[in-house]
C-alpha cells in the first residue's frame, strides 16, 4: 500500500476536473464560508485510501471505509480541504493554521449542529428581519402595477466632480446593462436622460424611445479619464484618499411573482422617485441609529489594500451603503440574542460569508446577469459600476432562491452543506449521467449526529502557527496539505474585511487581536517587507516539525504548482533541510480553468502533488538523468493527465516538468546537503543541480509530437527514441 504505487492519475484526474467546474454540488461542505484556492476534495480522498487502504483506488473510492486509529495533521490548514476528507475517512485530526479565519472556517465546517434548531432558527431570523427592513427591498412592477416586486439587483454608477464646472458626471465605462445571453434582447442605458431601452443588434442600438436621442455604446470613462458632460472639460477621476467614492442609483433588476409566469426574460426598470426615496429613508434610518457592530477598523496598508486607499476607501464601513450598513447592524443584534451557541456562531458565520455579496464593491455581470461577490477574483477589484444585492433573499417556492447574495440564499447553502456532514456522497459519472451515490457510514464531526451510542473523532484545530506546534517524535501517521505559495494572494488582507465584523460576534481567544494579518505569515509581502528568504525559512522549520513528528516512512503530501521554476526552490529546500526524500511527484488538475483570475492567462491547473518519506523505494525509472529521460515521464503523466480529460496547456505542461526537476534534485543532493547554509547558498546549489538536467528548454524539446499545438519549443535535431527508463517492478530504495 502505497500513493506511489496505488494512486491512479486518470480516476482522480476525471473527478477533479469534473468537482473544480461546480464544486459545491461535488462537496457541498465547502458553502461553509468562503476561502481561497481550495483543492479538490476528491484528490485528498484518492490520496489517503491510496496510502491505507488494500484495494484498487476505484473499489476504494465509492465504499465506505474507516481509517479509526490513524492520525492525519495538515500544518496549513486554509479551507481544510485534507482534515474534513481525513475526518470523513474515521482518522483522528490535527490542523494549524495562522489566519483566524481559517481555524474558524474548519470549526464550523467540522462542528456539530443541529439541523432543526438551526433552521427554525433561521426562519424566524430572516422573518424579523423582513419586517424590519423588508419593505426597503421593494418596488413597483411596471407590468401589473403591483407595489410588492421584490428587488433584486440595485445598479450604481460612480461619480466625479468636474474640476471645471463643479457638477457631478457619471463614471459609465459602457452603457450596456445586460446582453441578449439569458434575456431576449440586449439593455442599454441611455446616456441623456437614463432610461433603459432594449435593442436586439448590440452593435447597432437606434435611437431612445423616451428622449429621441442617439443610444451610446462607450461610456465617458476610459482610463481614469473623462469629458465633462456638462462644460466639456477633460479631467481625471483620481479620487481624494479621506472621501470614499459618490454613487448614483440608476438602474433595477427586480422579480415579480405574479407576472414571472407569463414574462419572458428579466425584469429591468429605471428607478423610481419611490425608490429612490427609500433609499433616502434608509440613510435617515442609519443617522438615527446608534450602531454596536458595525465596525469602525481602519483598513490596514498592505499589496491588497493600497487599491482601496487609492479609491478613497480608510475604513471597512465606508465600503457599504446605507442600506447594507442598516441590515448588517440588525443582523448582528438578533444573531447576538440567540441563545444557543452552535445555532448562534452557525449564524455569525453565515454573515461573515455574506459580506461578500452586501458590499459596493461587487459587480454586476452583463452576461449572466448576476452579482459578483467580491472575492469574485483574489483582490479588492474596485469598479465603476456596483451592484447592490437584496440583503433578504427572495424564495420562490420550497428551497428555491430568486437572485443571489442575500440571506435566503447564504442559508440555504450552510444547510446543504452541514446536511452533507451527516450524509456524505461522491458523484459517479456513467454514460453522460451524473449518479449521487450515498457513502453509508461514513461522516464528518467530532460525534455522530443522532447515534444512540458515543461515536467519537479527535478533532484538534489550532489557531496559530505549526512552527510553534507541541508535537510528539512518531505521533502522526500522515501529513497533508496544501502549503502557501510564495507570492500567493494576500489571504490575510482578505480576510480582514470578513474578520472585523465576525469578532465582535465571537467569542473565541483566536478573535483577540484586531487583524488575522501576522509577521510570521508565509507569503511574500511588500508591505511587510516579507521575501523569499523569509518564505523558504519559514517553510523550511515547518517541513523539519512535520518530518519529526511522522512515524518512520510515512508520508508528508502536499500539492504546490507554480508559473516559475524559481517558485519551486523554497519546497525544495524545504524537503532537504527536514531529512525527507521526494518519492513521487503526481500531478493531478486542482484548479478551474474558467476561474476569473486564471481564464486567457495562460496559468496551469495542474498541481503536483509531492509525496515525501524517510525511507521507502521508487521505481528507478523515475530516476530520470537525460533530457529524454524526463520528456518521457512528462508524457506518461500527460497520457494519464488525457484519459482523464484534461485538455493541457503550455503551463500545465512546465509545471509537471518543474514538479520531476523538484523531485530528482532533492533525490541528487539528499546526500550532500548542508542545511547550516544561507538560503542563497542553498538556492545556489539546487539551481546548479537542476542546470544538470538540462533545463527547461532541453526537456520541452523532447516532449512528444502531440503537444505541438501548445508550441512548446522544439528542434530541428534527432530525437532520441522514446524507450522505457528501467522496468515497471524495479524499486530503488533509500
């Protein structure tokens, strides 16, 4: 039993491409919270019942199995993509994690909460809330005439104050509202006196049926600068860092139940003097309301942040409007009053996931005509358009939610997804169907929900650093996780904007401090002046607590991928320094390749996984020593990486290179290593090393003809045959 041996690209490779597409209907645990880069479920699944379980992965993966007595630690614990699968399979668990937030996200994703009480619970707390503010989420449908249309989307423009005139323009980039995707024709604003009118040729759009004028399809706004409408003037819409951004209401998505049946396409409207009106009363409601937990913090400088203080943004309030500010506060007081803990932090969980629709910093999509939450790409993305969701929700029927970002909907997925800790399923593909299949016995908790007898797991979560983990020599049987890369996304600067609005709701020591963000934080960061030495070295002593804490040969996995070679030398490293041996280097798809931040980049979504032991064997045709040699692996990995329908990329194919350039110079240099070094001497040495390989080029080279559509570099030279580098059952031991 092992993962070199027993893990089975191709299977695992289908499943995670199929769950990275929509991964909350393959592990609906992770509607949780939001976090960032979460691996695949099914990856860390093939992973552990590859390494203790004596069946074909296949067998394995769709049984219920109980790994009781083993104990499984993640160091870096982030979404807890490994605890909740270790959980699952029966192991006792261990994580670490620096950021609050994740150790809080892990808690309430493996904690025990009852369903019903829960749910009546929420109920009768989005009911208060309807009667509160209810009515601000209203309109008039301009079909029947009906008063109770409930809005979905609120669309605001930003503004700027002509330096020559001194009247307010609107900061339009575009004028086209929806597309004719996902309604039959296509929405425009008019430029002159605002309404909406509908056109079906995009390109083309005619005259406005209100005013006469000529429809516009450019905005005024195009790289921070515009003419004033008003006297002509060019100017720059730099905005004053003390003042947040002005916006201006102009236009409505909103649903009406009586007329949806016979209404074809949305429902669109230019504000009304009622509607605005009622904003107006949400601002006067705000001034009249001594607030408790809306939060005052100061947005902290850092590489994430310094866009919101270029736009004017100081404080996290300022990024709400006074609607969402009047929800958010009302919220925060009946959530406090529930008197039930599990129910009561299951609910403050749900609001801090919420902000990231109930915000005006979220967009609203042209294409599929929904909000997009903030962290809809990795940053603080600040547009010229916002779009303000309906704090409530709106049901349609039993389960089914109109919209997205409000409460209704934040709900509905933290039930799916704490049901699915007491009923955990995989997803079978068969014939182009899609098959739930139930995984009986299995199940995810501390306790078993209901059991009629005591059915208990060690959970351990930890909200700080695994430098400063308390671990016994030979006390864990497995690491995994998932570590942060160098230069990764400032989860911590992130995070804050959830975390400043969940302490005052939580009472937990992981909450004592004013920020998630810590010097001891392994990413790169300007701000704080944390680099590369600073990442290898903390990494380094994380990697020597886990090699110490293994039992003799078990595994340290983790998954890693990166656009640069350089990247991959503070893993390295790493590895060395701890003592451990690269035994295998598996790639396997763990990103979504339509994901805003990835889509027409070129970047891979291919991980590899490393596994790492003391001692164990390899089959010593991995022991690549030629440019051809490593080609081949290359292509055995991408055959795999095929039949499980990965259609690669140039990246994904470098970073399956760069994962067997890391693995063969940790196996070459494991003997001569001096971990006293300085990292640049260290550094020297692998690069050095990997030189001896040939380089990048040399391996692209001699990649397989079938990869020329990605136009990876090749020559005009003899290829050396392709031929088997030492036999199947041919194992090198160390």
């Amino acid at each position: 039993m092992s993962i070199e041996k027993k893990f089975d690209i191709s299977f695992i490779s289908s499943l995670a491409l199929r769950e990275k597409q929509i991964q909350q209907n393959y592990r609906p645990i992770i509607a949780v919270h939001k976090w960032f880069a979460r691996r695949p479920g099914t990856l860390f699944r093939g992973l552990l019942l590859s390494e203790f379980v004596d069946k074909s992965l296949q067998d394995s993966f769709y049984s219920s199995n109980n790994l009781s007595g083993l104990t499984i630690l993640d160091p870096f614990m982030g979404g807890g993509t490994p605890i909740i699968e270790a959980n699952r399979l029966g192991c006792d668990v261990i994580g670490y994690d620096i950021n609050p937030m994740a150790y809080w996200i892990v808690r309430q994703e493996i904690e025990h909460l009852d369903l019903k009480a829960y749910r009546k619970a929420a109920d009768e707390f989005v009911g208060g809330l309807e009667q509160e503010i209810g009515s601000l989420y209203r309109t008039t449908c301009l079909e029947c005439g009906s008063r109770t249309a409930h809005v979905k989307y609120f669309l605001w423009v930003k503004q700027h104050t002509c330096t020559g005139c001194g009247k307010a323009n609107d900061l339009f980039p575009g004028y086209l509202l929806a597309e004719d995707k996902r309604h039959p024709e296509n929405i425009f604003v008019c430029a002159s006196c605002g309404e909406l009118q509908s056109a079906k040729d995009r390109a083309r759009p005619g005259t406005c049926k209100s005013c006469g004028e000529r429809i516009i399809i450019e905005g005024p706004a195009k790289r921070s600068k515009y003419k004033c409408r008003h006297c002509g003037k060019p100017n720059s819409y730099s905005f004053k860092p003390e003042h947040p951004p002005v916006h201006r209401m102009y236009a409505m998505e909103y649903h009406c139940k009586k007329c949806k049946p016979k209404h074809e396409g949305r429902f669109f409207k230019k504000p009304s003097q009622t509607d605005l009106a009622k904003y107006v009363e949400a601002e006067n409601k705000l001034n009249g309301m001594k607030t408790t937990f809306v939060p005052d913090d100061v947005i902290l400088r850092g590489d994430e942040t310094a866009r919101l203080h270029r736009w004017g943004y100081q404080k996290y309030r300022e990024m709400f409007n006074a609607r969402q500010l009047i929800g958010l506060e009302l919220s925060c007081r009946a959530i406090a009053n529930v008197s039930e803990e599990h129910v009561r932090n299951a609910l403050a969980t749900n609001l801090s996931d919420l902000l990231r629709y109930q915000n005006m910093l979220c967009r609203y999509d042209s294409m599929a005509l929904k909000s997009l939450d903030i962290f809809s790409v990795h940053g603080f993305p600040v547009g010229l358009v916002q779009c303000e969701s309906n704090f409530l929700g709106i049901m349609n029927g039993v389960n089914m939610n109109v919209g997205s970002g409000g409460w209704a909907n934040i709900i509905e997925k933290y039930y799916k997804a704490k049901a699915y800790c007491d009923a955990p399923f995989e997803i079978q593909h068969e014939r182009g169907r899609k098959i739930q299949v139930p995984i009986r016995d299995e199940w995810i908790g501390g306790r078993l929900n209901g059991a009629s007898f005591p059915v208990t797991r060690q959970v351990r979560l930890h909200s700080q650093s695994s430098m400063e983990a308390d671990l016994q020599p030979g006390s864990v049987d497995a690491v995994f996780t998932d570590p942060p890369y160098y230069g990764n996304v400032q989860y911590a600067e992130l995070m804050d904007f959830c975390y400043v609005w969940l302490r005052k709701l939580i009472d937990d020591p992981a909450f004592k401090h004013h920020t998630t963000r810590a010097q001891q934080e392994l990413t790169g960061n300007v701000n704080m002046e944390r680099g590369l030495d600073h990442f290898t070295e903390g990494l380094s002593n994380v990697f020597q607590k886990m090699a110490q804490a293994l039992k003799p040969g078990h595994p340290m996995v983790f998954t890693y991928h990166h656009n640069t070679l350089e990247a991959y030398y503070p893993i390295a490293i790493a590895m060395l320094d701890s003592g451990l041996v690269c035994s295998a280097s598996l790639p396997c798809p763990a990103e979504m390749g339509a994901s805003i931040h990835i889509s027409g980049t070129g970047s891979s979504i291919v991980d590899t996984v490393f596994v790492c032991r003391s001692t164990g064997s390899m089959p010593s045709r991995w022991l690549a020593k030629t440019p051809a040699a490593f080609a081949e692996l290359v292509r055995e990995d991408l055959i795999k990486l095929r039949q499980g329908g990965l259609k690669e990329t140039r990246g994904d194919v470098r970073c399956i290179i760069y994962g067997h350039f890391t693995r063969l110079a940790v196996w070459h240099l494991r003997h001569s290593w001096d971990n006293t070094r300085p990292v640049r001497g260290k550094t020297a040495a692998l690069i050095s090393k990997i030189e001896e390989f040939g380089g990048l080029e040399a391996v692209e080279n001699y990649v397989s003809e079938d990869t020329a559509p990605l136009a990876l570099v090749r020559t005009s030279g003899v290829r050396e045959k392709s031929k088997q580098y030492g036999a199947d059952d041919d194992e090198v031991s160390f």
